[in-house]
C-alpha cells in the first residue's frame, strides 16, 4: 500500500480540495472541535453549516482533525478508538 503525505499547514486545502476530501459527508465529522482553537473561539457542535465550518478549517488548519486517513476511498479521521477500529477493518489488520 502506498503512502501519500499531506502537511496541510504547508500546503493548505482549498474549499474545493476540502469538499472533494469529505466526499458529501457533514464537515462537523471532520471539524476538530476539541481542539484548543475551537474551544477559543467558543465554537459548538451543531451551530454552523457545512459551507461555514470548511471555510473555517481552511482559514484554519488546526481546526481539522488529523491526521486524515483515506483507505480505499474511505476518509477517516483522528485517533480516537473508533476511527483506529475503523482504519484497522479497512486495512484488514489491527493497528498498534
């Protein structure tokens, strides 16, 4: 399997990247809303549209999840338990 790297806060999605990315799903799946940025600014789960919180992660890299993992066509995000289970069911082994 090969591995494409993206530092996205060298070389920034744009609107069009991020939505192509995400692939229909909601932003908020995608939207670091724990993050130190996002508790700043007060930001809230279910208080934006999709248009706005794109327009935000691009303005704003630290308001994405990471890292942003696509495995056949599927993105997932982050390194909580479920999105490790998931990456492990797609890459077919656990992960450690």
């Amino acid at each position: 399997m090969q591995l494409k790297e993206r530092e996205y806060f060298k070389e920034r999605f744009t609107e069009e990247e991020l939505r192509q990315l995400l692939g229909g799903r909601p932003a908020g799946e995608f939207f670091s809303w724990r993050s130190p940025t996002a508790r700043k600014l007060g930001y809230k789960p279910g208080t934006m549209s999709d248009d706005e919180l794109i327009r935000l992660m691009v303005a704003e890299p630290n308001l994405i999840k990471r890292p942003l993992v696509t495995v056949g066509g599927e993105l997932v995000a982050g390194f909580d338990k479920p999105a490790r289970a998931r990456l492990a069911q797609l890459l077919g082994r656990e992960l450690s």
